[in-house]
C-alpha cells in the first residue's frame, strides 16, 4: 500500500465519520404569516424549541437534527415550491409541516412521487382519506368533532340540532362533515344557517333557527371572530337551547371575546386546554403540562392547539426514527405507520396501514365554559 | 428582434444553470408569470388601462380548465382552449360596455370582477372546492402525460417566446401604433380617426385571454389548485410586476415577473426580516428607477454609448 491509497482510504474513512454525525434533517414549510399566522407561529416556535431541546439531549440515533423551515404565508402554490426545495435542494429527511389542508394537499403528489416522509399538522379528513402512502397526519379531524358533539347531544337526550357555520374552509368543511355523520348518531340537523366572512351580525340566521321548531341543541361550525358574534347574538335572543361550538375556537380568545355570553358553551377540544385541572390519573397529563410548561416558560404566550400538532408530528418522526434505527425515508415511513400507543398532546396515537392519523374519539375532551374558564365536562 | 433572440437563447441556455427540479420549478413559475406579464403589459403599458383584476382571469383559466377536465373527463388540452376562450369571451362582454367610459373605470370595474370571480370561486365549493382547493389532473395529448418539470420547462418557455413575439409584432403594428396614439392621448388619438374603444378592447381580451391560458397552465402543472391565486392580492401581484420592470416594455414586463418570482426565494435567507428586504428593494427600485427597471437601464446603456 503506498501514500497514496493510504491518504484516500484516510479520506474515505473520514468522510464516512462525517456522514455519520451529520445532522438528521427536517423540513418544515408553515404559515407563519399571512391569515393563518395563528397556526403556523406557534408551530414554527414549537419546532424550534423541540428540535433545541433534543439537540441538548443529545440528539437522535447520536445525530444532531437540524430544522429548515420555510414561511409558507399561507400560500398553496409557495408551499409546493418550498416542498419541492426541501426535497430537492435541501435533501431533507422528513417533512413536519403544512400548516392548512390547502398547503398540504398541494403537496402530496409531489411526497408521493419523491417518497418524502410527510407529517401533515393540517385539519381536513380528505388528507388521510383515501390513504396515501407517504402522507401522516397529527390533528384531529373535523369529522371527530362532529362525532364527539353528536355523542354528547344524545347523552342529553337530544335529537333535534340546527347547525349555524360561516363560509371559510374549516367551516364549510366541518358542516359538510357534520351533515354526513348526523345520521349515524340519530341526530336530525332541522336547520342549516351560514354566514358570510366579515359579518358583524348574526341575528338573522339565529331567530331562523329559534323559529324552527323542536329544535333541541345548536352547533356552530366556525373559526375565528364569527363563533364569538354568534355566540353573543344568541345569548341576546334569550335562546335556552344549548350551544355547541367546534374545536376551532379552541382558545383563551374565544372566552375573552364572547365574554358572559360564553357560559355554558359546549365544545371538544384537545386535553392541552385543561392540562393543568386533568386529574394525575390521566395518563396524557404529563405530556400536556410539560409541554404546556415548556412553551409559556420560552415564549410567554399561552399554549395553543396548534402548537400541540407540531410537537406531536416532530415526536412521531423521532419515534420513527429510532424505532427504524435510521433515517432512511422508506423505513422511517413503515415505521410511523407502525406505531401503536404513543401519547401525544392530541390524544393517543395509533397508526396502522389504514388510518394515517390513528386518533379515536377519547383524543377529545368535551368542555364547557365555566366562570370564564374550561372545564372538563365528566 | 434582437431581444427576442436574447430571450430565447436565455430559454434555451438556463438549463446549465439549473441544478436540480426545484431550480427548475422556479424557472417555470417565472415564465409563467412572465406570460401573464407580458399580456397585462399591453394593456397598462400600451392601451393605458389598467385592470385590477387580472388574477380573476387567470382563475378562470385555472379553474375553468381544471373543473372541465377533471369534474366532465374533458381531455385537457380542449379544457385548455375552452377555459383560455371563457377568460377572453368574459373579458370582451365586461370591456365592451366600460371601455367607452374614459378615466379610471376600467380599472374600478375590473377591481369589482375580479372579487366577484374569487368569490365564486371560493364559495361555489360542489365544483371549485372551495377554499381548500382541488386536484387537477395533468396535461396529456394522445395519452401522453406531460410530466417532469423538464418537459414543462420547454414548454413554458417556448409559450414565453411566442407570447414574446406576437406583443412585439402587435405592438409594431398599425394596431400598436394606434394603441401607443391612446396611451399619449386619447382625443388626439380620435380626431387621427382612431377608434379608441376597439382598441382599448383589443388590449383587454388579447392580455385576458393570455392570463387564462397561463392560469390553466399553472393549474395543469401543479396538478392542485387553490383560489389564493384569484385574489385580489395576486392581481395587486401581476401590476407590480409590469410596473416594477418597466411600462410599456415587453422585456420589463419578463424582467419584473422573474425578479420577483425569484427573489423571495432568495431572500429566504434572511428568516423573519424577508418582508422588510422585499419591500426595501421595492421601494428602492421605485425611487430610483420610476420609469422601472429595464427602462431605466436602457437609458443608462444609451447614455453611457
């Protein structure tokens, strides 16, 4: 052997090493800005502060990670070029991201053609039904909701329900998903109100409602401002019937807007809004209060949902990871698709070849709004 | 001719500087917004008019072609021509009656129709999907998808070389003459016995009809669709374009759509502070070069000779 092939079998080595201590890499694109910044900027601080701390920890499979996150804004056709160069120019290993169903659905023929682990943190049900190969999901979808709100109904004996949602995706969505699941649980939807996006008002559709006659419960679909106004609004009716609202409204803000109009008011909702009041015999308690106390101590904001969804996509991927003992993308992908039991913020976890979410109904909590703050409805 | 040429050995060069099919992704995004420009250019640079609501044209191109092929099995390139004839068959039935009016009306009734058609779009979800958008299946002739950014990429380009030559061509024409007569001004233009209102209506349907084809294009190429790209904000979009590379320059219209198709993606880099560099460059760029970038440019180039 001379000098030579010596000095190559030393640069081969050494390369060797190098390849094994680099980062493992995960891509990330969210909204960050734009109308969905109330989703992607907990999610993006949330991934930050994980991949930091597992960093600390000493990394994954003895390799550090690294997050490259791209600012989506909420665009669908920013976030299929941002996909196309996480997969094509970044080269990274997993995807956790997808802040929208737009954003995500946008990008799934591009994974499923490069054969890109994708851990979607986006809601609809059409994201994992049909089943796509390479496509996982964290949130709940609107469908459970629906489901959790219909079960409860009829626990009190209801089979009359009027629906009431505004025009936005998750909305529109949820009063499709709702309308097709009513059925199941013997529930007769007798009035189907919708509003606009900007409206200031709801009255209108509310008195139709109360005028329906029978009616027993009302739900609101909705995201944002307009669940706050209807619930105002139906409050100043005097309408005595009960009022759901959905999983989307899931936030400090929602109390602080509808104010006392807000007592009383139903909804499902993750356990990471009453991490604190869970009894210690909840096995999700100690997921939720630290990750809850993890967040608030680094960002001095109150803990969303949303931000749950991101800690549950990047542990899933580091569960994957050392369970394949790699992160080679085929086996990181048949490895999430085998994971059973995992506790995360959203509920426990379950996947199997036919469900990409592998969530059930216990994942949500049914609240009511109780002097201004959750409770858990037993 | 000369410029043409430069263009199309850009086309025809760029690929060696094109590493992987993410450079190519943004090669195809800047041409086809450079198609876009190019049209709505002959309306704002030449006819004098502007229209804030071209991104309704490209919806209806997209989403046109997109519902027709995928919701009725229309072979996409007949979804193609149908969607890029409604842009242009809607355009002339609004611009008829408005373009008689002087002043900024087109602009205002523009403004109202392209909120009308992303309204439409978002709310009539049974055939658009609503907000959350809709698959579109890809373009194939005789049952031969095209796939691959590749492909696309010469496609695209060779569409921006002949959306190139025919604005050239018009412009040089006794049309474009005419339509540069109005831009100067519109009573003069008349007592020369030119009929403004046919002009201006040339303008509006050729630069529509052009927007629809690129909206299909893009529908086609992603192979999803969302109404983002009907909006209000993408119209805004498309004007900075043209305004940003220069009025009435068919180069300043390409120029500004790859400037800023590119650049936020190379201004990644600066994380959070991405939107304050954008928007510096763009003021910058307003402040110093008013007349747009390749006008400028071209001055400076003369004056230097």
């Amino acid at each position: 052997m001379n000098l030579r092939t010596w000095f190559a079998a030393a640069l081969l080595a050494a390369t060797a090493a190098v390849q094994a201590q680099a980062p493992i890499r995960i891509g990330s694109f969210l909204s960050v800005t734009g109308p969905a910044a109330f989703l992607g900027d907990p999610e993006q601080k949330t991934l930050e502060l994980y991949v930091e701390r597992i960093n600390a920890a000493g990394g994954v499979l003895g390799r550090k990670l690294e997050l490259i996150a791209y600012d989506s804004g909420g665009d669908a056709e920013k976030a299929r070029t941002f996909a196309k160069r996480l997969i094509e120019q970044d080269r990274v290993d997993v995807i956790v991201g997808g802040s929208t169903t737009g954003e995500t659905m946008a990008v799934v023929p591009l994974v499923e053609a490069a054969g890109m682990p994708f851990i979607s943190l986006a809601g609809a049900v059409v994201i994992v039904e049909p089943v796509k190969k390479w496509v996982f999901k964290t949130p709940h979808t609107d469908r459970m909701a629906c489901d959790k709100i219909f079960v409860d109904m009829k626990a009190r004996g209801f089979s009359k329900a009027a629906l009431i949602s505004g025009s936005g995706g998750f909305d529109k969505s949820m009063r499709a998903q709702c309308l097709g699941v009513a059925k199941n649980h013997g529930i007769a939807i007798d009035a189907d109100e919708t509003y606009g996006a900007g409206d200031t008002d709801m009255t209108a559709q509310l008195t139709k409602i109360r005028n329906a006659p029978g009616v027993q419960a009302v739900l609101n679909a909705g995201f944002g401002q307009g669940p706050a106004i209807v619930t105002k609004n139906y409050k100043q009716l005097g309408i005595a019937q009960p009022l759901y609202q959905s999983h989307g409204v899931a936030s400090k803000q929602f109390i602080q807007l509808a104010g006392d109009a807000a007592e009383g008011v139903r909804l499902p909702a993750a356990a990471l809004l009453v991490a604190e009041t869970l009894p210690d015999s909840d096995p999700q308690k100690k997921v939720v209060v630290d990750y809850k106390r993890a967040y608030e101590a680094r960002f001095k904001q109150d803990v969303s949902t949303f931000g749950g969804h991101a800690y549950d996509g990047l542990m899933l991927a580091v569960e994957a990871m050392k369970k394949a003992g790699s992160a080679d993308k085929a086996r990181v992908r048949d490895a999430l698709e085998q994971i059973r039991g995992y506790m995360g913020t959203a509920g426990v976890v379950n996947m199997s070849a036919q469900d990409h979410m592998g969530l059930d109904l216990t994942a949500f909590r049914m609240l009511e709004v109780r002097k201004g703050d959750w409770a858990l409805v037993q | 001719m000369r410029g043409l040429l430069a263009l199309a050995a850009v086309v025809l060069l760029a690929p060696l500087a094109l590493a992987n099919n993410y450079h190519y992704e943004i090669a195809i995004l800047v041409g086809l917004n450079a198609i876009v420009c190019v049209g709505l250019n002959l309306l704002i640079g030449y006819a004098g008019q502007v229209s804030l609501g071209h991104a309704g044209f490209f919806g209806i191109g997209a989403y046109g072609s997109a519902i027709l092929a995928a919701r009725y099995g229309w072979p996409p390139l007949a979804s193609l021509a149908a969607a890029t004839a409604a842009a242009a068959l809607l355009a002339w039935v609004v611009g008829r009656p408005i373009l008689r009016l002087r002043g900024h009306y087109l602009a205002m009734a523009t403004l109202g129709l392209g909120i009308i058609i992303s309204i439409v779009i978002t709310t009539e979800d049974r055939y658009t999907g609503g907000p959350d958008g809709m698959s579109v299946p890809p373009l194939a002739l005789a049952g031969f998808a095209l796939s691959g950014e590749r492909a696309w990429y010469w496609l695209v380009g060779a569409l921006l070389v002949a959306t190139v030559w025919l604005s050239l061509n018009l412009i040089d024409s006794p049309v474009g003459r005419a339509l540069r007569a109005l831009h100067g001004s519109e009573v003069a233009a008349e007592v020369a016995g030119i009929d403004s209102a046919r002009h201006k209506l040339l303008a509006f349907v050729l630069s529509a009809a052009i927007a629809g084809l690129a909206g299909a294009l893009t529908a086609h190429y992603a192979g999803f669709i969302t109404p983002g790209k009907a909006t209000f904000l993408h119209s805004i979009e498309l004007v900075v374009m043209v305004v940003f590379g220069g009025m009435a320059s068919t180069f300043g219209a390409v120029v500004g759509a790859a400037v800023l198709t590119a650049l936020p993606q190379l201004l990644t880099v600066f994380k959070e502070y991405e939107m304050v560099v954008f928007g510096g460059v763009m003021m910058l760029t307003m402040i110093f070069m008013p007349t747009g970038l390749v006008p400028t440019l071209a001055m400076l180039a003369r004056r230097r000779r």
